[in-house]
C-alpha cells in the first residue's frame, strides 16, 4: 500500500505540500492537467529550485492573473464550483469535505453562521488550487494512506482582517485539535490554515516515525529562508508491506446518548450530519429507558480529533442533555477502492484484505443506487449482475 508522511519540522501549507509533490516526482504538467477539471482560470503554476537553510527543495507558486482574486467567498461559492468541477468523485467528495472543514473552523472561531462566513486571506483561487493541486498529486502518486509527524506551528503574530492574532492563528489551532503540535522560536506562521485542514481532511494519522520502505522524498518551500531552520515541509513516500496496527491506528472514541423525546424523522439529518463531520460510524439501537420508556441510544465512533465537533452536532442537532464517551481500540483491515466500468456506469468497488489475502470485494451501495434510479433495475438485480466482474477482480489480485 501506496503511504505518505508528512514531516512537518517546519510547519505546513498549500504551496510547501505542492512543491513537495513536485520535488517527489509528480510532474508540473500533470497536475496542470489534472486541475484543469476544476472550472477555474485567471491563475498559472510556476516552479522553481530554491535552497532553504543549505537543503534543496522546490518552490511551487500559484501566479494569479488580473485583479480581484482576493476577494471573500462563501461556502455556497465553493461547493459550487467543486460540484461542477469534472473531477474524479474521490477527489470531488475529498475536497468538499476539505472546504466544508475549514468553513466550519473559520464560522466556529470567529462567532459567524457558517452561511455567511468569509475566507479572507486565503482567497478563492489559490486555496483552491492548493488544496486540489496536493489533492491530484497524491492521486497521481497513488497514495491510499497519510501520516504527519508532529507539526510545529511557529510562534509570534500573524496580521489578517480580523486584526493581529497569535500564532498559530485560531482557525488553525481548531483544524489542529488532535493533533501533536509544537511551538517553536520561529516568529512566523510556519502551518496555514489550508495546510492544517489538508491534514485534517486526508484523515492523517499521527506517527512519530515513518513505518515503511521510502522510496521518494520531496521537499516543499515556504516563501522565507530562516537562518536556523530548513522551511520546507518533507514528504516521504513508500510503500507498506504489512497492516499498521499501532496504538495510533487503532484508537477510537465511541460517543453515546439516549434519547427518548425526538421525532424519528430527525435522525436521518442527525447521522447525515455527523458523518460529514468525519465520524467512523453512526447506529441507532431500540432501549427502554427508566420507568419503561420505549428510547433510542445513538453511538457515534470517531477519531479523537473529531469529538469535540460530534459532541457539538449532538447538542445542536438532537434533544439530548448529555453526552458520553469512552475511549477503546479498533483494529480494521486495509482496505482500497477501485473504480470498475460496466454498462451501468461506473461503479466504485471496496477491497478489504487481510495481510496479503482478499477478504471482501463489495461494491458501493451509493454507485449501484444511482445505477438503479438512472436504469430502472432493481438494485437486487445489479448487484447480481456485476458479481462475475467482482469475482474477476478477487481472482486477479
């Protein structure tokens, strides 16, 4: 399996991730052509080799052309314009789920609906670009899994439109939560808010130290040259020859709440919106709770870094008073997904392994409930249909 570690010894950005994917081996023009599925001009990419600190890396600028790209947009402007980007769903949904996290963070810290929340200093374009462009680059590398070190996020002051803030500026250390950071003598923002929701958003999971073969390393500048610190960000890729089942793999946080005094048609809203948010898994169970009222325990499993956000949509979103957690481990095989082509459409495919042994090949229930709504063929019928092309493929891995 195809990894990625993040380290982070100088902090993290959109530029640094995609100058490191350049210097890794990812050509300019591949992903120029990639971003050009996002409906998006008025900007070019530019790369360079620079020298930081006496270590070579390479400096990727996205050039904007004209005026007026710095303007504020919306959440609505975003979605729009990812939703109607040609881009391979992984990378669509990925990114969504990337702009709706940053969105969230900036509306949380800043006390604005979410709806009517800005993104200011990160403007339109170039957070775009930053975030599709490393999106494309590890797609095109094909990475399936994504660690970061710990993340030193500088010291000091930042100016932005909300005034002179400290570093790392809040809707960075919101997007942060969960993961180890460090402060260091550096008085500059050394991690961005696009580079800590790009951690955030690839699901990275926290390693002291790479545990695979490196077969590439990149590195990534930042635009200064300090006098005792390489400013690059270091991607190392390799591949894993055996499941990582480590403590940081493994551990979860269930939440749990039951509630007996909400209308059932609110739950769907309420799971809907909780694995947005990046819960592992939602579930209703049937409970008599005291002096035998029938109720309903709702369970949540999430990554530590996402509990605060889950404890958030149940209080918003439920009727419930009280919460609870308890911290366990998990252990899950590794899975791939894999798009298949039938006369149906395309049909992303889940493969779940156990070592070097197929377990499962199971199609996405999403694709082949959209192949049914398109053909009029019972969804029981497609899933027949496609098992010979399933079976192929366990047959030939």
């Amino acid at each position: 399996m195809k990894s990625v570690y993040f380290d982070c010894f100088a902090g993290i950005s959109g530029d640094m991730c995609l100058g490191a994917l350049v210097d890794a081996g990812v050509p300019l023009a591949d992903l120029e052509k990639s971003l050009k599925d996002l409906p998006v001009t008025g900007y070019s990419l530019s790369s360079r080799k620079v020298t930081r600190n006496g270590v070579s890396a390479t400096k990727v600028d996205v050039i904007l052309k004209g005026k007026g790209h710095g303007k504020a947009v919306r959440w609505e402007d975003i979605a729009g314009i990812i939703n109607s980007s040609t881009l391979k769903n992984t990378v669509k949904q990925r990114g969504l789920h990337i702009f709706r996290t940053l969105f969230e963070a900036e509306a949380k810290v800043h006390g604005e609906p979410f709806e009517e929340v800005h993104l200011h200093e990160l403007g339109g374009i170039d957070c775009l670009v930053d975030i599709f462009g490393t999106l494309c680059g590890l797609s095109l590398l094909g990475v399936e899994r994504v660690y970061t070190s710990a993340i030193n996020v500088g010291s000091g002051t930042v100016e932005t439109d909300h005034g002179v803030l400290p570093v790392p500026a809040p809707a960075t250390a919101e997007l942060l939560k969960g993961f180890p950071v460090y402060r260091s003598d550096i008085p500059f923002e050394l991690t961005t808010p696009t580079g800590a929701v790009l951690l955030k958003g690839l699901d990275a999971r926290h390693l002291p130290k790479p545990l695979f073969s490196i077969n590439s390393i990149g590195y990534g500048a930042g635009n200064k040259d300090f006098p005792t610190l390489p400013n690059t960000l270091r991607l190392l890729i390799g591949e894993e020859n055996e499941p990582a089942h480590s403590m940081a793999d493994t551990a979860v946080t269930v939440i749990e709440t039951n509630i007996d005094d909400m209308s059932p048609q609110f739950y769907e809203n309420v799971m809907d919106a909780l694995l947005d948010a990046g819960a592992l898994d939602v579930f209703l169970e049937n409970i008599i709770m005291k002096k035998s009222r029938p109720g309903v325990k709702l369970t949540v499993i999430a990554r530590e870094q996402d509990v605060e956000r889950v404890a958030e949509i149940l209080f918003a979103e439920t009727t419930t008073i009280g919460v609870r957690f308890h911290r366990t481990e998990r252990r899950i095989l590794d899975r791939e997904i894999r798009e298949i082509t039938t006369r149906w459409g395309t049909i992303r495919v889940k493969i779940s392994r156990h070592g070097n042994a197929v377990t499962t090949v199971t199609p996405e229930y999403e694709d082949l409930k959209a192949a049914a709504k398109k053909t009029g063929i019972p969804i029981r019928k497609l899933a027949e249909q496609i098992a010979p092309e399933l079976d192929h493929i366990r047959d030939t891995i």
